[in-house]
C-alpha cells in the first residue's frame, strides 16, 4: 500500500524539520517538495538531500495539483512518500484538498507536523495566542477586496488582533511585501493611517525582524527579504504593551489612545 | 552574557523537536524543562537527555515563574541554557511573561520554534486555517465562564470555527477531557446539545484520535488518554464538510442543517 506523508519544514531552513520528520524521510522511497504555498529562501536543498540520504524532487502547483496527487503516487504500489512542505503542512489549505484526493484513491496519509507562522507568531510579537480573532490572506488582486479590512475591523471591535499573511505569487519567487501590503490598506481606507501594525519578516531566521508601530510610519520601514507578515493589533492587555515595546520597538507615543 | 533559547518540543513525544532545536541543545551548558503548560505524556526524558548527551532539569511553576526565571540563570555568566516546552513556546502565555522579565534583567533569549495544537489542528480535522476564530480554554473552575459559550457563540455568527483548550490541573498529571467540557457545555446550555464539535486526542501520535459529530452524541466517545482537545464547527466550506466526513467520522445525519 502507498502512503504518503505530509512533512512539514517549519519556519526559515531544513532546521526546522522535526527529528520525527527527519526519520519519516530516512525511511521513505521518494521525496517530493514544495515550495509555492511559501517561501523558504534559506532552504538549502542540497544539505536537506545530505540529511535524508536522497534526491528531493520539487514540485509545482500544477505538478502536485493538477492530476490530484498522482505524480506524488509514480513509484510502485509499494511505496512510502515523503512531501515537505513549507510551515505546517495543512495550514495551507491546498494540502488539504490534495490530501482528501488521496484518501479517495485508497492512500494513506499521514502528517508530521512543524512550526507555523500561526503560533510562532505570538512568540516573535509578544501577543497573545487566545487574543487572535481570524487570520486573512492579503491578495496580489486588485482592488483590494473588502474582506481584508472587514475582517481587521470585526477583529478590533472584539479586541482581537489579526495575522495578515501576505500573498505568494504563483509561479515566481516573489511575495507581496509588508510595505506594499500596508500601502495597499491605507488606499483604500485613509483611517487605517493610526492603526497599530507590527511587521515580521524571516521569522525564526538569525536576522529575523520584528517592528512595530502606526500604519502611517510602519509603511516606511525596510524590511527586506520575504517571507514577511503583519499583524494588525487589538486591545491590549498590559503585558502585550510591554511586549510591544520590549520586543517590536513600538514607541510609546505610538501606544496611546489604543483602547 | 547569559542566553536563555525557549526550544519547542512540538507535538506527542521528543521528535517533535527540531533539527535546530536539537543543535542548540548540544551547545548549550544547561538544559531544562516544563510540562505543566502542556502534557506530554509520550516524551521519554531519557531519551530526549541522551540525544542532546545531557541532563534535562524538569521545573514545575513555581520553580520556573517565583523567582522570575532565576533558576534558570544559576549557571554563571556566560552560560547558553535551554528551557524545553511542549508545543510552540510562546503560545503558553506565561512565557511571555517570563521572557520579558529575562529581557528585563539584560538575558538575551530567542525561541526555536515548533509545531503547535494551534495550527495543528487543522492537519488533524481537515478544518481551514483561516476559518478558527478566537481561542479559548475550557478551564476546571466552577461554573463555567460564560466566556467560554460566548466566544464559540460569537465565532458561529461569523461561521467561525473554535479551538477549545482543556484546562491543565497546576502540580497533577491531569487534563479536563474531551467529555468532561462537552457535559459542562451542556449543563450550562442545553441549546448546545446540537452544537457540531470534533475531539482531538494525542494529536500526532501514532494513536491519534479524531472524532466530530453532535455535543449530544460525541459526549458519550471514549478519546482515551490526554491531551485532548475540541473544535466547535462553526459554518462549512464543502471541503471542509467532506473532511469531516472523511478524516472525522461526522455521520451524514449529523451534517443536515448546519449553517
């Protein structure tokens, strides 16, 4: 019987492999990848080769999609798969489409779980897991869709904050940044001018960068290379506050008024 | 000077750490450990001291959180030590907390993050990321906050799904269940006899265990042993409708007339 397993990589290189993953890989036939769902520029594939003692084959979306999955299914009715993939495998909601076609076709499946933008980023901000109302994706699509400020809104009028992911373009290497993405928001409401932001960007890498402060400065910041994220901050409880100033450089002037 | 690395132990047992996470390990001149944020009942302290070739000193609450971390800096001044904690670090608030007092007596820190129930559970239930709302803990304290029933309520109205935590008793290797909360859901609100929920156990472990359908029905499963956790479904992409038929054993009947 087949059985493919969902690797995940976890946040910035191969380290971020879990010793689990690491062994599921050993042992596996053929290993697939995939790196369009995000980014994980400082992957080196080669030593991820060296690690698990064989060749990883990369996939695109319409490589791994197109044909639900089969291509993951070319080597023999005997087989163990491995496909890393970047994060936490089925954050990316693909995965779990690709995943459910599998079950379908009689494969077994299985995930070995990583470190997710969606939990590390309470530890790169200081902000709080249970203070998080829904996460949203801002698209490259233009206008921006409503929904993204809808849901930051609906968000605050709880007290919540928002993770704002930032879109990956399909096909190239390139992620809309947090500079482009704030733009984008204060286009289309000029009230979002004040509204509390923090930036991260390589979250979990050696030069990870994690600013905050008002949309109308935060938007000239340099946050250089991907992957980036943003969260746009709720109520807070005073220990965020700290955390705020501690950890994300917000300046305090920046802090009042914030209900 | 002094570093203290928060290393995640991710899910189920030690290979849950990662590749990087074990490197800082190795180098480091002190290790030790929590498990009163989270259980981990699968994790073999011996090996996990072994494959980091050093002892691993297990602290509980007050030893970790009374002196503000201090027992962790009892190694001299140029000491590199590591704190294990289940999951993602940063997700048990507490260490937040103990992080910026680190940060406040000049202790550099860094985490090494891992997997998380957070993004994990979206793995285990086949449920969209971007589909949970806020989290809460159902805690072991009587009544039951109406926090609890108000923050799946409020979800809901959104079509929201909610990560319900199960409260951890301080100094006893003891979790709330799986049926313990969905029987003071009830008791609180008898409305919720039809709420649409899935209970997570030993989410990662080879005897995972993952079972939705009505409060009325699914009260009466037996999940087994810690930890646990639930989601209660708020609206239902189709996808998401066919993963909980597939990966969740929702009954068809069970599915009727959910928003």
């Amino acid at each position: 019987m087949v059985t493919v397993a969902f690797v995940g990589l976890g946040l910035n290189d191969e380290r971020g492999l879990t010793l689990e993953g690491l062994e599921e890989a050993k042992k596996a036939d053929a290993a697939f990848a995939e790196f369009y769902t995000n980014f994980m520029p400082n992957l080196d594939l080669k030593r991820l080769e060296d690690l698990i003692g064989k060749k990883v084959r990369v996939l695109n979306r319409s490589q791994l999609e197109d044909d639900e999955g089969r291509e993951l299914l070319s080597f023999g009715q005997e087989s163990k798969v491995v496909l890393f993939v970047p994060g936490d495998p089925m954050v990316a909601t693909t995965h779990i489409s690709l995943r459910l076609s599998l079950s379908i076709m009689g494969v077994k499946t299985r995930i070995v779980h990583a470190a997710s933008i969606v939990s590390a980023i309470c530890g790169a901000t200081g902000l709080q897991s249970f203070k998080f109302g829904k996460a949203i994706t801002v698209p490259y699509e233009e206008p921006l869709p409503n929904s993204v400020l809808e849901t930051i809104s609906e968000n605050r009028e709880r007290g919540l904050h928002t993770l704002l992911l930032l879109d990956v373009k399909a096909g190239q290497e390139r992620q809309l940044s947090i500079r482009e993405a704030l733009s984008r928001i204060e286009s289309a409401n000029a009230n979002f001018r004040e509204l509390l932001a923090v930036g991260v960007a390589r979250l979990g890498a050696p030069d990870e960068k994690v600013k905050g402060g008002r949309l109308r400065s935060l938007i000239s910041e340099d946050f250089g290379a991907p992957p980036q994220a943003i969260v746009a901050v709720g109520k807070l409880h005073f220990m965020e506050t700290e955390a705020l100033k501690a950890l994300c450089g917000v300046p305090d002037e920046d802090l009042r008024e914030i209900r």
